[in-house]
C-alpha cells in the first residue's frame, strides 16, 4: 500500500529521525475524525456543531507517534514519559506517562461527585451516564457492567453497552499483529477516548478498522467522532530520537511555578558535600546556644539530602530538650482537626515572625498547614518562595506536587514530585507518591502496556507544563 501522503512530502525519518536498521517495522496511517455535536435546548457553548482533524500516526515499537500539523505528540511505554514536540521551533515537552492515568483517574472521581450532588439535588436525569463517562475517559468506575452487545447494521455492527450505544464499528478494515492492534487501542485511549470494554475487543481483534464511531453523551448533549483510516502501511521504521530537537527554552515571561520547574529539571542531585555542609552549619548554631536555629538546619539537610536528625551530643540534645520553640513547633505540626490547624498556623506564624519569613523550614511548614485548610493557593506560593531560595529543598517539591494535583494539574504535579524523587529519592516524604504510582499501574494497567519499567532508581527529567487548559495528553476528550 502507498505510503500516506504526509508522510512522502516530511518522511517519518525526517520528523522523528526514526531509525533505519529497527528489525521490527511500525504500523503507519491517516486518520481523520469527524466530530458532530448535537447539543440540549438552551446549551450555549462555543464548540462548533461540526469539526474536523486530521492526523499522522505511527504505531512504534514502544511507542506511538501522532502528528497534528506542526505538533507531534510521542507517547514512549519503554521510558512511561509523553513527549510534545514544536516541530517548526525544533523543541520540545516533555511529561510523565503517569499523569495521564493520574488525571483521569481523578477526573472521573470529580465527575462522580457532580453526579452525585445531581442526584441529590432530584437532577439526576441531567447526570452524564456512567458508561460515557468511562467511553469519555477510558477507565472504569468499578460498577458491574453486562457485556458488550452487538447489533448488525448494513456493513457495520453496533455495539451498545448497558443500553447505551458506544461503538459503530465498519466490517472493512486491515488485518494487523495482535500487538499492533493493541498499540492502535492505546492510541485511542490517550488520543480520542474510548470504553475499556470497546477497546480492548479492539486490541484483540487483530485488524485495524476501516473506519468507525465513537458515541459520547455528556449534559451538554451527544457527541459523535466518526474516525476514516486511510493509506495505512506497515513500513514504517519502529524507532525515535529527540536529537534533532532540543527542550524548549524558557520564555521571558514564564511565571514562577514554570521558572522553579524549569530550573529543577536543569539542576544536578546535592553533590556528598551537601550533608556534611549542611550538617556543619547545626553545629555551628548548636556552639553559638540557637538549638532552635540548629534544629531548623537539621531539618533543611533531611529535607533537601534524606540525612536522618540524628548524632546529637548529650549538651545537644539538653538544649533542644529546653528550647520551647521546639516544643511549640513540634507539638502545632501534630495538630489534626482543623480548630487544632488552625492554631497551629498562628503559632508558625509568630515563629516566622521571630525567626524571619525568609526561613525556608518554618515557611514550608506554613504552606502545609495552609494546604491542610485548603488554602491551595496560599500554600503554593509558600513552596515557591521555598524553592526559588531553597532549590534543592526536595521535600518542597511533594508538597508542591501534592498542591498541583489536588488542583487537577496533574502534568505539574508529576514534574515537581520527578524533580523532587531525582535529588532525594530516599526520602519517605515520596512514599506517596510512588505508592500513587503503584496504584495507577495495578488499576489502570492498559495505560502503561506497551513497554518494560524503569529501574525503580531511574528518575525521568523534567521540563514544561502543561496547557492552561491542563489537557495534553488527551485534548480530545469530551
């Protein structure tokens, strides 16, 4: 079959440098998807009733490759990192695999609660079904749900789910490998969407479709992608490199979350002289008599090194045994109800006050209670100011992470939780996060099939944020 035509004008080698000597080739094809829209009486919305995108799509050897004009999105299995590519500025982003299961998974939580409120509220009928909300996101929500049901239509099947229709499905289509129908799966499930249960008879079923529908219903109303395969090849290279292209440089106006970010990405671990350094300093407070400054300085090592407080002199630990600030701080981080919080953020408060509010420790202490009242915002500048003076202060980066994520910004929150791992990956303030990560792969593995796993001492880079709109990764999605 020829090759599509995108690809004889720029070949694959010439927008991937994809490698020549792969012993397995790739899947290449034209897709285009046409999106209509019919929405409920009374919707205003500026989505347009009609609209069409046309893309170039490799499926690699672990990886798959989509080209939308000048943007190409790299989603690599073998690395679980998203590259976004300028490939007119020769740049680009790069992201973790992660957030997208990450950002699905909790937007469908979010969108479970909305339902919820709808139905308290006796407004469940305006409620999206949940079987689109899972077409919509490509994860379940653990309801037991009947089976796929077909129904034969003229060169087509129809296949509903629970009453609901998901799939039309062509009869026309192209027999392909079991993995590379998989790897077309998963390019439906970062790119467009589709039901776990639709898409994985797809994977198996070993053929590339000709065309088809997917069917979505959300309170807006109904949305119908109608997908076209065309001049589908099986020649293409099965491999990639970012050589010809670089990371994209820091604008001059980038704000501050993206110039922490950006320069945590660029910066090495703390170097085996950071611990004793830093260590020497608690020991130079401790001989001046501030046991409470000591113990600050203490912290900021096992913050920013995973170095443990410990080896205190008997004289030391005296002085901190009498040191009420200690006390105070230590007994204000305890606090758990949010009265018992609240106190708890005066009394840093007055400590930041005395102490100065340039103190990173004391600072990030405020940020977390401040997180801890839902005060997001307010704890997100704090973990900024920390790092913009405290750069390899790595436990800044979970709680920076941790802000982002509840705020749905999952794509930051990865890259700040990646920077932190890479400069202190002992420290048990990432627990939860891997343990996150963990989570995602054993309830959402279709997500991460496709390649083998990092070394768990392997920590990924870090570059730029997502979107404003916070959806790279899947920007079709309903």
């Amino acid at each position: 079959m020829p090759l599509l035509p995108v690809l004889r004008r720029a070949s694959v080698a010439a927008i991937l440098l994809l490698g020549t000597s792969a012993v397995q080739a790739s899947v290449a094809f034209h897709v285009t998807v046409v999106t209509e829209r019919v929405n409920q009486p009374g919707v205003n919305t500026s989505l347009p009733a009609r609209e069409t995108q046309d893309s170039d799509v490799v499926l690699g050897d672990h990886f798959i490759s989509v080209r939308n004009g000048h943007t190409l999105s790299v989603l690599d299995f073998a690395t679980r990192r998203r590259y976004m590519i300028d490939t007119a500025a020769s740049t680009y982003d790069t992201y973790s695999l992660f957030d997208v299961a990450g950002s699905r998974a909790a937007e469908l939580h979010h969108r479970q609660g909305i339902a919820g409120m709808l139905k308290l509220s006796g407004l469940e009928q305006h409620a999206t079904p949940p079987v689109y909300e899972e077409q919509a996101l490509s994860v379940l929500d653990n309801k037991r749900r009947g089976p796929l049901l077909p129904q034969v239509l003229d060169g087509a099947v129809l296949w509903s789910l629970d009453g609901q229709p998901l799939l039309r499905l062509d009869i026309a289509g192209s027999p392909v490998s079991g993995d590379d129908a998989a790897a077309f799966a998963q390019y439906l499930r970062y790119t467009w969407g589709g039901h776990p249960a639709v898409l994985t008879m797809l994977a198996d079923g070993k053929r590339i479709p000709a065309a088809f529908t997917l069917h979505h219903q959300q309170i807006a109303g109904k949305v119908a992608r109608h997908f076209r395969i065309s001049a589908m090849t099986a020649g293409a290279p099965a491999t990639y490199s970012l050589a010809a292209y670089r990371p994209r440089p820091l604008a001059a106006d980038a704000p501050v979350l993206e110039r922490v970010l950006a320069q945590a990405a660029r910066l090495p671990p703390p170097g085996p002289e950071a611990h004793p350094a830093l260590r020497a300093e608690a020991e130079r407070l401790f001989a001046a008599e501030k046991p409470f400054e000591a113990f600050l300085s203490m912290l900021e090592d096992h913050f920013s090194t995973g170095a443990l407080v410990d080896k205190l002199s008997p004289q030391q630990q005296l002085a901190m045994q009498a040191c009420q600030p200690i006390h105070d701080l230590t007994r204000a981080l305890l606090a758990k109800d949010k009265e018992g919080i609240q106190a708890a953020l005066a009394t840093v408060q007055g400590l930041r006050q005395q102490h100065g509010l340039e103190q990173p420790v004391l600072a990030l202490f405020e940020g977390n209670l401040r997180a801890k009242l839902g005060q997001r915002q307010a704890a997100m500048a704090l973990y900024l100011q920390v790092l913009q003076a405290k750069p390899h202060m790595a436990a800044a980066y979970q709680d920076l992470g941790d802000a982002l994520y509840a705020q749905f910004d999952a794509p930051n929150a990865w890259r700040s939780w990646d920077a932190g791992r890479a400069m202190a990956p002992t420290l048990r303030q990432f627990r939860k996060v891997n343990d996150l990560e963990q989570g995602l792969l054993r309830d959402y593995p279709a997500f991460f099939a496709g390649g083998a796993p990092l070394p768990p001492t392997v920590q990924p880079s870090t570059s730029r944020p997502a979107s404003k709109t916070k959806t790279v990764g899947s920007t079709n999605l309903p």
